[in-house]
C-alpha cells in the first residue's frame, strides 16, 4: 500500500482553502444565475428564485449535525470525500431539473455534502496543529477563502455568459472533483483509528440538551443565528437589488466583487483588537453601529435619495453588513464554545447546524419580500440587528448574575 507523505505547510493551506472556497463558490457562483432561474423556472414568481440560495444553506445547516461526530467515528477523510460524492451527485442532479421544486431538493442535498468541508476540515487543522499554529494555519486559509466570495460572482457571470446557468453546476462538479483528488493522494489520514469514537445518537441527544440548557450557550446560538440571518437575507436579494432597484445587473459582479474584498478587513481588525478590547464589547460595539447604519439606510429608501446617492448608501450598508461579520461571529462562537470545552468537537457541529437552520427560517421570508426596491430587506435586517443587540444584553446580564 502506498503511504502518503504529509504535504507541505503552503500545500496544506492551499488544500484546505480550497475546500472551504466549494461553499462560498456553492452559494455565491449562484447569484447572477437567480434572473435565469427565475424566468424559466418560475416565471410566475421570480422571487422564489432567491430559495436556490437558503435553500443549500439549510442543507448544510443540518449536515453539520452530523458529519463532525461521523468524522471522529469513521476518520476525516472518509467523511470529506463522501460528502464530496453526494455534493457531486447532487450538482448533476440540478443540471438537470426542470421544476425549481426538483432544483430546490437537489441544492439542500448538495448543502448536505457540502457540510464535510466546512466542519472537518477544522478538524484536520486541529488534529495537526494546536495553540497559536492553528490559528495562524487558520489565518492563511481565511485570507485565501476570502478571494472567492469576491471571484464566485463573477465566475458564474463569465459561466452564463458561455453556456447557461445549468452549466454553473458543472463547475461545482470541476471543483469538489479536484479538491477531492488533491485530499485523497496527497493528505494522510489525521486521525488515528485508536483515537476514534464510535458513533451515538444518545451522545448526540445528551450533548444538544446540554448545550440548550447552559443559558450562556443558549443565547449565543440565538445570536449566530440572527447575525447569520442578516448575512442571508442580504445574500439572498443582492442580486435582484442591483439590477431591478439601481440597473446595475450588469456590473453586479464587479461590486460585489469590490464590497467583499473591502469588507474582509474586518477580520484584520478583529485579530488587532480583541486582545485589547475583548470579544463582548467589539460584539456590542459592531451590532450597535450595525443597528443605526441600517436605520439610516432603511430611512433614506423610504424618503428617497437623489441622483446616484441611492445606490451609494446600499453600498455603504451591504459593506457594513458583510464587514460586521469578521467583528461578531467569530466572537461569538467563541463565547458560546467557552462553557462547552469538554465536549468541543461536538458542540461545535451542533452549535453551527442549530445557528444556521435558525438564520435560514429567518432570512427565507425576508428575501421573499422583495418588491422592487431595498426596502423590505433593509426593514428585515433592522429587525434581525436589534434582536442580535438585545441578545447580547441579555447575555451580559445573565453572566453578570453567575
């Protein structure tokens, strides 16, 4: 049997940015497709279209329920490159659908395979590195990750362009294809067989009761899951925004591009001030300031802005939105998983899954508000932003008591 030698430091980042790049290439190659999608297979509609997106969010949501236990039970990369095939499957499936009900089941099952990469694969980091290695192993596969919800966009424009967006999904084939290839020859297995759990769903049922139990973990999972809705329903209508609001379909791509890639600063930030400031007050800070932009945003649509200002204040907003992101989650998940370090694996599958079902019952009806303009999104994500504001109060109120 051949051995395989562990690949080198820049190797390993490339690999694992890689596979993390086929969830942001899943969700985001999507957008410029949504008009297509819209008018063909549900011109009655077109808004329904926006459920192309949640709807693998969901999928990968509940995914993550399992596959970080099944990875400490059958090893990692049994489980990446399983899910791997089933994302595969999944990506033909939808090249093929006629119905957007059939496209909607094919892209929560492709959401479902997709959920190997993003919990496993911090596994493998773990596995491999600890302490202040892992987080800068991690810090050099978020910098690349970054890129391609900037490029995703435009990816699946230039796809369009080409062919149609059916053949957006055979793009995603290309990609979890070669991540999976590199992963098998060049990645040894990171966890030892002696090392292995056996799979529980009673350990399962005992770890959520217990996480749903601890107030402090309770209301941190509220709390991803309403900045997460935020992300989503913006996500979601960012498209239709563009084009039917402001006439700028057309160079959808190149905007998005150039918000996300400002917008990643706020990890930097993050790295740089949270040693000195803490996770709560930048949490409260971001979420605050998050609540008045918005307010401001939503009130400048409704009373109306002349000339191109309009637009300027979306892009200002959608920068805030996607910028608050690198300044609250992280924290977030931090705070929650404080409490929880004995079972930290586990919870943290069952805490992200519970989060991001929460943030797409949440985030789904507000994209389907769309009318024409910025309103019932901005609406929407103001009500999503106090709630996550008020949260966190709730949450220094209840450590304050313990």
């Amino acid at each position: 049997m051949r051995i395989i030698t562990a690949p080198g430091r820049v190797e390993f980042v490339a690999l694992l940015a890689t596979l993390f790049a086929t969830i942001a290439f899943s969700i985001d190659a999507m957008l410029p497709a949504l008009p297509q999608i819209g008018a063909e297979l549900t011109p009655e509609d077109v808004n329904r279209a926006q459920l192309v997106v949640t709807s693998f969010v969901l999928g990968m949501g509940i995914g993550t329920l399992f596959t970080g236990p099944l990875s400490d039970t059958f090893g990692r990369k049994p489980v990446i490159l399983g899910g791997a095939a089933i994302y595969i499957a999944m990506s033909l499936l939808a090249a093929t659908e006629d119905t957007l009900e059939g496209l909607l089941f094919a892209r929560m099952i492709q959401g479902f395979g997709a959920a190997g990469p993003r919990v496993v694969a911090l596994a493998i980091v773990r596995d491999l590195h600890s302490g202040r290695e892992m987080a800068r192993i991690m810090s050099f596969v978020m910098m690349v990750f970054t890129l391609f919800p900037a490029l995703a966009p435009s990816i699946g424009a230039l796809i369009i362009d080409v062919s149609s967006w059916r053949a957006i999904f055979w793009a995603f084939v290309l990609l979890a294809t070669i991540s999976s290839l590199w992963l098998f020859l060049r990645l040894p297995e990171t966890l030892p067989r002696q090392n292995r759990r056996p799979f529980s769903v009673v350990a399962l049922k005992d770890a959520l009761a217990e996480l749903l139990g601890n107030p402090v973990v309770r209301i941190t999972i509220l709390m991803q899951g309403l900045i997460f809705s935020m992300l989503f329903s913006m996500i979601s209508q960012v498209q239709q925004i563009y084009d039917l609001s402001f006439g700028k379909g057309d160079s959808f791509p190149l905007w998005f591009a150039g918000v996300a890639v400002c917008a990643a600063s706020g990890n930097v930030l993050n790295a740089a001030l949270v040693m000195r400031l803490g996770m709560r007050l930048l949490i409260q800070v971001m979420l605050a300031a998050n609540v008045v932009i918005v307010a401001l945003a939503l009130t400048a649509f409704i009373v109306g802005v002349p000339g191109g200002w309009g637009f300027a204040v979306f892009l200002v907003w959608q920068w805030s939105v996607f910028f608050q992101m690198g300044l609250t989650i992280g924290n977030v998940n931090a705070i929650a998983m404080e409490p929880v370090g004995h079972i930290a694996g586990l919870a943290a599958s069952l805490i992200g899954a519970v989060a991001t079902v929460i943030a797409v019952i949440i985030a789904a009806p507000v994209g389907l508000l769309f009318n024409g303009t910025p309103v019932p999104l901005a609406a929407g994500v103001l009500v999503e932003a106090v709630l996550a504001l008020l949260a966190m109060r709730w949450l220094l109120r209840v450590e304050a008591r313990s």
